[in-house]
C-alpha cells in the first residue's frame, strides 16, 4: 500500500494519538476507536517506522484493538498490526496475551492473515487463558 505520509510525519502521528489509548484516558469510545484505526491504517505503510516506537505504544494499542467491534476499519487496523509484528517479532512476545485477546474479539471473518502470525507464536498459545486459546483455536484451527 501506498501512503502519501512520510514516515517521521507517521511517527508525528503516532505520537499525537498514542495518548487517546490509554484506558484511564476518559475520552469517549469514538475517539479511541478512531485513534486504534488511525495507527493501525498507517502502520501498514509505515510498520518498519513505528517498530522503532513500539515499546511505547504497542501494549494500549492492542489493547484497544481488543475493543473494536467487527468492521473494515477493524481489518485494516489489524492488517498493520501484522505489519508491525513482522517488524518486530520480540514486542508479539512480549504482548502475546493482549495480542491474542485483540484476536480473539473478532466475531466473525477475521483476517487470514492472523492465523499466519499466530502460528508463528503458537508456543505462546498454551500460556493463554483458556477461553481465548479455545477461542483462537476454534477460529484458526491452531
């Protein structure tokens, strides 16, 4: 995909909408969705230069991701999580509970490319809990 942002003004971005995640932030559900999808959207164009950064936004994020109901918004957000996880395989680790419970908040045709990234990881899917394991395994056959 094409992006007619650079990638300081992505991370620009990223930095001025990262502070809507936060969950004590109080601001109303639509302007954390709108900000989840914002990262997510320019994460599948600038995954490499917010993989730099991911220390410091990835957990909220996924975990707003969790939040957000079944919708194209939501596929695109998720598809740059992907990108981001390819970038940065150690920050999945790391997040793999709020990773997996995003993923497992999808009700229905979630994107393929999830069960690709969570058989990546799938020596961290015996540490999740077992209603999100079931879950995922009922959706991606893992």
């Amino acid at each position: 995909p094409q992006s007619s942002l650079d990638g300081q003004t992505a991370v620009t971005v990223l930095g001025l909408v990262t502070p809507y995640l936060e969950r004590t932030s109080g601001f109303p559900r639509m302007i954390v969705e709108n900000a989840t999808i914002l990262i997510g959207c320019m994460a599948k164009t600038h995954s490499e230069a917010f993989a730099q950064y991911a220390d410091h936004f990835f957990w909220s994020w996924a975990v707003a991701l969790a939040t957000l109901r079944d919708s194209d918004e939501k596929k695109d957000a998720f598809v740059g999580l992907f990108y981001v996880l390819q970038a940065r395989e150690d920050v999945g680790r790391r997040h793999f509970p709020q990773v997996a419970n995003a993923v497992a908040s999808w009700h229905k045709d979630p994107p393929l490319l999830l069960r690709g990234m969570l058989a990546y990881y799938k020596d961290e899917l015996g540490k999740l809990p077992g209603a999100v394991r079931e879950k995922i395994s009922v959706m991606f056959g893992l």
